[in-house]
C-alpha cells in the first residue's frame, strides 16, 4: 500500500437510533509507521459525557450528495457560517444542520435546525494526501444566538507562530466512543488531550504531516474517531484545529490529526463574515 490515505466507509446501525438517519461515517486515515500498535481490548477511552450545551458552538452535520449519506461535525464560526473538514463537504448536494443540540439525534428545545446547500471545500483540497482539509458551510439564514448556541472563538493573527504543542486541549463530537461500535454516540462526548509537536506526529505516520496539520498525542488510548470529523479541537476557549484524520479503526496508541487553523485564517476571512483580529 502506497503512503497516503485509506477512506473507510463504516456503516452506521440505524435501526437502534432514535432518529432514522441511514448515514454512513466519512473519515480520513493515515496508515501508521512501522509494527502495528495492537492492544488487548483496543478502546478509545478517557472521553466523557460533556454538561448539556455546555459547547454551544458545536454543529452536527448530515450531508447528502448525489448517492450517498454520511454525518460529521462542525463548529459554528459566525451567525452564517459552520466551520468543517474538506472531507465532509466533498460532494455534497445538501446540508442538515443542528446547532444547540446534546442528544443530535433526538429533538430537543434548544435545537435549530437548518437545511444547506452551500458549502465551500477548499480549493486546494487533497484527499490522497489530506492536505488543506477545511470546508465554510453557509446557513440559508442569519440565526439567532442563544445560550445553547453561540460560535466559537478562532485564533489571532498574533497566533500564526503559536504551534500549541504541549497544551491540553479539548476534541468533542458525536463519534464512536469504541472502536467496535457501529452506532454513533446518543449524546455529545469530550475528550482532553496533550497537543504534540508534528516531529512527534510525523514519526507515527512515515513522514507525512506538514506544517497545516496539527496532532494529539494518543497517550492513555484516547483520540478522535469514526463520526468525529470536521468537529473542534479547542484549547483555553480557542478553536486551534478541525477534526481531520486517524489511523484505519481508531487504533489506540496513535495520534489524531487535525487541520492547523491558524493556516487557514485568510481563507476563512475571504470565504466567510469571520473577522479574524
């Protein structure tokens, strides 16, 4: 297998879910380097159940494109604006969005929901290679802010130098919490991780993550997972990454990568209404 991305379709259980979705995962993998890291009883854990609404920027997504259905997250960057991964909007025909939701899948007062067909992928987009992983979905209208529904806060240009290596920081979304799962999470889960320098990063996936990426450490088996993608990574109340990619079946061990924002802040600025200070 060339060094590059395996694309892993995992097909979601929609029978037990509250709501029928017939989506399917969409994520990006990297294969690792060298021996398989391989565990007794792998499991994604150290992830915890987050306070209801206590993370009002984040958006569950269900994306359609011509012939297939498939979920991510997102973050809400502005009053118009959902902040993704490139994977996640490649394709797509049309967007639901839900904002101020806990359990996404079940209705909730403090949800709104939002139908799309807008959706920007980067120009420079590259799937084989996962670079410039980063999509601007527009919502079909101004929304109203509420407490269950505010957007985050990205970095400054006075950030651009900042690697954030060595900070503990937040990735949240609805994602498998186990890698034997087929099902997405009921409610919306959290996970702290230690932020790595990409020398560390690189010498788990055979020398191919470049500046724009940013990664996790995977210490104590934790990271993303399947149905995480295009969700937040969040440090002292900045957004610094965009969920991105993994290793194939969430192996424990390894760590997870994600789109660098600070990369990518004039072209959210020319895509969108965020205004980057």
């Amino acid at each position: 297998m060339k060094t590059g991305v395996v694309v892993l379709t995992v097909l979601a259980l929609t029978s037990a879910l509250p709501k029928s979705t017939k989506l399917n995962f969409r994520n990006l993998y990297k294969p690792p380097a060298g021996k398989i890291k391989i565990k007794t009883n792998p499991r994604i854990i150290g992830g915890q159940e987050a306070t209801p609404h206590s993370i009002p920027y984040q958006a569950f997504l269900e994306i359609y494109s011509e012939s297939q259905m498939w979920y991510c997250g997102g973050t809400l960057v502005s009053q118009n604006y959902i902040l993704t991964a490139g994977h996640c909007g490649v394709d797509a025909v049309k967007l639901d969005v839900i904002l101020g939701a806990h359990k996404a899948l079940q209705p909730e007062d403090t949800q709104l929901v939002l139908t799309t067909t807008e959706v920007k992928v980067h120009e420079e987009y590259d799937g084989d290679n996962i670079f410039n992983d980063i999509a601007l979905v527009k919502l079909p209208r101004t929304i109203s802010l509420t407490s269950a529904i505010q957007p985050s806060v990205l970095p400054s240009y006075g950030d651009i130098n900042n690697t954030f290596s060595e900070v503990r920081a937040n990735v949240s979304g609805w994602g498998l919490t186990d890698m034997y799962e087929t099902k997405p999470s009921e409610v919306l889960h959290y996970l702290e991780m230690r932020v790595t320098t990409n020398k560390e990063c690189d010498d788990n996936f055979n020398a191919t993550i470049i500046p724009s990426m940013i990664c996790t450490s995977g210490e104590d088996d934790t990271g993303s997972c399947s149905g995480d993608s295009g969700g937040p990574l969040v440090t002292d109340g900045v957004q610094i990454g965009i969920v991105s990619f993994g290793v194939i079946f969430c192996m424990p061990g390894y760590p997870s990568g994600f789109t660098r924002i600070t990369s990518f802040l004039d072209w959210i600025a020319a895509n969108s209404d965020v205004k980057i200070m």
